[in-house]
C-alpha cells in the first residue's frame, strides 16, 4: 500500500466521523472565507495603512501567481487524476475531473500563510497550523492526494517568499521584523548559537571569553549539539549550556524528541535581549527567530554557509570572506557590539576522572612519555580530506626512525578498525590510544610533543591547548580554518580545483594524494626543530 492509500485508510478508520464532516463541510465553504478579510483588516490596524496595503498587494500577487503556475503549468504537465470515487471513504463529495497535482488550494494557503508570516513576526504558529487544517480538509474529503496537498504547500512557500523578498528589494527601507531597537544599555541576558561541529565550537571560544570581559555581568548561555557539549565543560565564562539532539530529533522524531523540543523551546523563548548566531545556517537562523529576542547578530549572506540564514538575523557583520581566519571572523561579531580588546584563550576544563584516566594510561605504558609525543591522527570528517593510510604509516616509522621520537596513533568514534589498519601497516615501534571520551582525548592531546593529521577536530583541539601541529590541506583553506597559532606548520600543494570544500570529489582527490611523505616529514622536522624543542625545554 503506497503512502497517499495508506493516508486515505487512516482517516477512515481513525479520523472520519459525522460531526467532523459537518466541520469539514463548514470550513471548506467559499462563503465562510473569512479568515483573509478579517486578517487584510488587522494588517490595517497593526501597521502602517501604507505598509498595510502592501502586504495585501504581495499576499494577492504571492496567490494569483500560484494559482497560475499550477494551473496552467505544474497540473497539465503532471497530469495526475484526482482520487475521486477511487475508494469509498469519499462521503458522497461532489468532484471535478480537473487534474490533482500539485494541490491549488494548499499552495494558495501556504502562500498566504508565508507573507503573513513574513510581515507579521511571531504568527507562524498560527497561521502556518490553519494552512495546514485547511489543506488537510481536502484529502478529508478525498479530493486531493496527500502528496497533491505537500507539493501545492511547497509551492505556496516559495512563492510567498519570492514575492515578500521581491518587495524588500524595491523597498529596502521596510523589514518585515519588529525594528531593531536600540540598546542604551548593556544585555542582561546573551545567547550564543553555535551547535557544532568539533573545530567550529572550539574556534567560537576566544569569541566567549571576549564577550565576557566586555559584558562581565550578563548572562550568557550557549546551545550546542550534544556531541559537542564536553567542549564547553565547567567553562568559565559561560552561566548556562543549552544542549540539543536536533540531528537525533530529525532521524528518530518520537513523543520523547518531541518532549525534548518543547522543552528546549522554552528555554530559549523570550529570554534574551541578544542572540549572536556563529553559524550561518538556516536551522541555526529558526533557532534565532525562535528566540523572539529584540536584536539578532550574524554574518553577512555571503558569510553564511546557508545564506537564508541571514533573512533571520536583525544586524550583520561586514563580508570578509575566506580570506580571514573564522576565529577572526567570530571575534569581529564582538568587535561589532564594541568590544575594542579580543581575547585569543581557548578555555578548556576537563574532568579530574578524565585526567586520572590518561594518567593511568601513562602508567601501564611507561616507555611512551620517556620522549616526546608525537600524535598522529588519521582520520577526517569527510572523504575529500582524506591522506592515504600507507603514507601516515610511513610518516611514523619516519618519525621513529629518525627523530627519535614515539608516536601515538589516536582515533575517535567510527575509526576503530581504521587505526588497527594503520597500526598493522607500520614496522616501527608505536602505541595506539586506548578508547577516550572527549574529555579524555582532550587531556590525552594536551600531553603531545607534536600532533599531525588532516583539518580535523584533533588538530584543533591540539592547537587549542599550545601543542604544535603539522596540518594537511586540500579541498579547504588553510588560511581561513588552518590550526589558530604561530607554532603550526601547513603542508598543502595547491592544484586549479583547490579549497573547493566538496564532499565527493569528482576527479582523484589530487589536493590530498599529491602530498607526498617526504613534503609532510619535513614540515615536521622543522616543527620538531622550531616548535617541539621550546616546548619540551
């Protein structure tokens, strides 16, 4: 049973009863729209009469438009037929023979609902859950396909939103949120949203403890993914952590996910006078509308990884690009509230089980800190960052050979099998790291002479705490996301498609296999010589 038969069952068996149908019945009669009068009216009361006649005039254009697309392009192009009389839950209901898809009535809805939405700031949790019920009345009925009413939602999204950011670019002045007021006084309550990944969170802390040297009596908080949330243990300069499973919530939406949301939700509702969002994504920008703070920072659009993040943002830094180190680029957020000193620390608190834990490692494998350290970590967050195994192996056995030094093969979730690989492929005496939480790679990372591996959480969590590091780079840009300090050395052989920040790589990853062993090892001869020798005196 496909999905649309399987709705249609549903409602027979668990929704469909006499008193709904009068319901129904009432609601889709043309003779009861009232809804739109009565909300053209308010948009007359609330704004201005000139704003107000425009939102009427883009809402007008937002649903004459859909209605033309999908009757005279999307429904003859498609040609699906409409499920009348297919099965027998329909109650008798009078149906044209005219094409289903994509649903007319749900596109022109959801395209009322979005520039209502858009002008009017805190009613999508009205009007968007009407545009629903009105669509859903459809498939009630058995005129439209459940699949009809998503595709003519979808539709009537984008059309509103085509419409309404038209109309911000012929009238620049207007913004469809509540004025940014103008704060005479410092924030009471700040929000950072900043929800991962490993080296985004760590780069966002010099950011922190300048924020709160300037704003040294208020309260800041920090949401963040909960595989992130050991980052911020017991920071000093934070009041309280938000965490969140938005990636768990979207794989296994249940009551409980639910639950969580509702209560994350409010956390975060109506309680802070500033949000500073440092991730330029549009799930991160829904976290800042739903905030309902009076005064949003972020990037510029062209900053943004997801440039719709910035519809949801009240203040926007200058573009910089990737030609400034993201560090810099989430410092010049503070700078832009006036913070005229930044602060370079990267605050990191860990355990004192974590740090017995490692300890207890040293102990059980004494010959391994009775020389310098050097960690060597394979492993990437996507393929194209990827260096071949064979050659970190022959790195380390390099590094045994001939500086004399141990090497430690450390990994994180998923990499188990991968570092036994490598382990198995190098000749030289080495150790592997036994499994560590966060907190204990953390403290185990600390303890380095040197650290080496692609752009990676662990070379910045190395980097972070003073450990020189020796970093490889090819489909991204050293220059903008290379390890934060003066004691790291970048190995990277530029090709015409570098820093392109793909995923998949449609050739053979050239940026990464035309690094060779011998152009690694001796950037690590010159960290061992520059950086390793200062340290360990």
């Amino acid at each position: 049973m496909d999905f649309d038969t399987a709705v249609f069952y549903w409602i027979k068996e668990h929704l469909q009863s006499q008193s709904l149908d009068i319901w129904v019945a009432i609601f889709t009669d043309k003779n009861n729209y009232l809804i739109p009068i009565f909300a053209t009216i308010a948009a007359f009361l609330i704004l201005r009469k000139k704003q107000g006649l425009w939102f009427v005039i883009v809402v007008l254009l937002a649903i004459f438009t859909n209605d033309f697309l999908i009757h005279q392009i999307l429904k003859p192009l498609f040609a699906r037929t409409r499920p009348c009389h297919v099965l027998e839950i329909l109650n008798g209901v009078s149906c044209t023979h005219s094409f289903s898809f994509p649903s007319v009535q749900a596109g022109n809805l959801f395209a009322f609902a979005t520039v209502f939405a858009l002008f009017f700031r805190g009613s999508a949790w009205v009007v968007f859950p009407l545009a629903f019920l009105g669509s859903f009345t459809r498939v009630y009925l058995g005129v439209h396909y459940p699949t009809d009413i998503l595709a003519g939602g979808l539709c009537g999204v984008i059309m509103g939103i085509l419409f309404c950011r038209l109309y911000r670019l012929l009238f620049p002045s207007y913004e469809f949120h509540r004025p940014t007021p103008v704060m005479k006084q410092s924030p009471k309550n700040i929000l950072i949203i900043k929800l991962s990944s490993l080296g985004d969170v760590i780069h966002a802390l010099p950011s922190l403890r300048t924020l709160r040297q300037f704003y040294p009596q208020a309260h800041i908080a920090w949401i963040v993914e909960e595989k992130c949330k050991d980052l911020l243990y017991n920071n000093p300069d934070l009041d309280e952590l938000i965490v969140v499973r938005i990636r768990h919530w979207r794989r296994h939406w249940n009551r409980q996910s639910w639950r969580e949301f509702k209560n994350s939700l409010k956390r975060i509702r109506g309680r802070f006078d500033l949000v500073i969002d440092m991730q330029g994504l549009i799930k991160t920008g829904v976290i800042a509308f739903l905030t309902q703070a009076p005064r949003v920072i972020g990037f510029d659009k062209r900053d943004c990884r997801e440039r719709p993040s910035a519809w949801f943002t009240h203040e926007k830094i200058p573009f910089m690009g990737k030609k400034v180190h993201v560090v810099d680029r989430y410092l010049a957020m503070i700078q832009a509230l006036g913070a005229a000193t930044v602060s370079r620390e990267f605050p990191l608190v860990v355990p004192e089980a974590a740090e017995a834990h490692i300890e207890a490692y040293w102990k059980a494998n004494p010959e391994l800190p009775a020389k310098p350290i050097v960690a060597i970590h394979h492993g990437v967050g996507f393929p194209t960052k990827r260096w071949p195994m064979e050659r970190f192996a022959q790195l380390g056995d390099h590094i045994v050979k001939e500086l004399g030094f141990n090497v430690l093969l450390t990994w994180g979730p998923g990499e188990e099998e991968s570092v036994k690989k490598l382990s198995d492929i190098m000749k030289e005496k080495h150790w592997v790291s036994p499994k560590n939480t966060l907190h204990e790679s953390i403290a185990m990372l600390k303890r380095m002479s040197m650290c080496i591996g692609c752009d990676t959480g662990p070379m910045h969590l190395s980097a972070a705490q003073g450990v020189p590091t020796v970093s490889l780079f090819g489909p991204t840009n050293p220059v903008y996301s290379r390890p934060h300090g003066s004691n790291h050395e970048v190995v990277v052989k530029l090709q015409p498609c570098s820093f392109c920040h793909k995923h998949r790589c449609p050739t053979q990853i050239e940026c990464m296999t035309a690094i060779t062993v011998e152009d690694v090892f001796s950037a690590v001869q010159k960290s061992a010589q520059d950086h390793v020798n200062a340290r360990t005196s």
